[in-house]
C-alpha cells in the first residue's frame, strides 16, 4: 500500500485472469500481503527481475520501461537495474510510445516489434501517427487478401519500393539461363 492504494508486486497475468473472471459473473478473493514498504519503481523492477514464469513480452516490457521512464529514472540506470543494454531500453522506449492500436497488433503478433522498430529506423522522416497508418494500412491490407499472415520484411520493402538485391540477380541469372 502505498499513499492509501494498493499496487500489485507479482502476480500480473493471475490478476488479468481473475479480472476476467469477475467480468464474467465469478466471485473471485484474492489473498494479498501488504509486505514491507516499497517504492512504485522498486517494486515495477522487482517484478521483471522476479519473474520466473512465462516471459515479459515486448509490449510488456515496454509498458514497464515507460512507467520507469514516467518516474523519472534515467534510460541508462533502468538498464543497469534490468540487467539490459542501453540500446534495448531506448527501444523498449520506442515502442512504448507507439499509438494504442499499433501496440496491440504487435501483441496479437500480426507484426513484430523488430520490424516496427526496423521501420521507425527507415523511414525517420514519417511522424509516429504516420508510421502508425502506414503500418496498420499494410496489416489490414494482408488479412483483405485473405493471407492472414504476420506483415514480415519483404512487406514492408514492397510497399517501400525497395527490392531485394539478391532476389533480382537471381531472377536476372535465371530468365538469362532460359
């Protein structure tokens, strides 16, 4: 508890659960402890350090990252305590920054979140809701064509206009063959 709140120190995805639960009908108590007396970023980096079940993913790490960032903590010292490189926390910054609706395309995986961050490295002249159109046009467009498949690289370099360099001497060597 702090300042006459309750905060959650473990147990994310057990909460999400019985959130759910209660959505739909089910009387759920849930045990607590009020445990020793922490700070909101102490206990944010207690439960990545902690977590010894399924993995953060991207999004969620990236949720963390920005709460951190949100109080202040240094991009680099939030490395030091994670145990992560500084490049992977500005990273993490980035994607946290993203609109809603690109974020939870990235956590339904119809897009990763390298070849998010892979496009906000090629294409730094858009502004992020422009990225954010362009990609979410190209999702909507694959699942119209009934794909249904994740947007990968070769997508993106489509829509971009760049060819694959090796993939048109291939093509060249092998329309000179015949």
């Amino acid at each position: 508890m702090d300042k006459g709140q309750y905060f959650l120190k473990a147990g994310h995805r057990r909460l999400q659960a019985a959130l759910i639960l209660v959505e739909q009908g089910v009387t759920i108590l849930v045990p607590f402890s009020s445990g020793k007396k922490c700070t909101m970023e102490e206990m944010l980096i207690e439960s990545y350090l902690s977590n010894d079940g399924k993995r953060f993913n991207a999004m969620e790490e990236a949720s963390l990252v920005g709460k951190l960032l949100k109080y202040g903590i240094k991009p680099a010292d939030i490395a030091k305590r994670l145990g992560r490189t500084a490049s992977h926390i500005s990273n993490l910054g980035k994607l946290n920054s993203l609109p809603t609706k690109l974020k939870d395309k990235i956590t339904s995986n119809e897009i990763t979140s390298t070849l998010v961050l892979d496009i906000m490295r090629d294409t730094y002249n858009l502004s992020i809701d422009d990225l954010s159109d362009l990609i979410l046009n190209m999702i909507k467009e694959k699942s119209l064509d009934g794909s249904n498949k994740k947007i990968t690289k070769r997508d993106v370099d489509k829509v971009a206009g760049k060819t694959n360099s090796f993939s048109a001497v291939k093509k060249a060597l092998k329309l000179s063959a015949v």
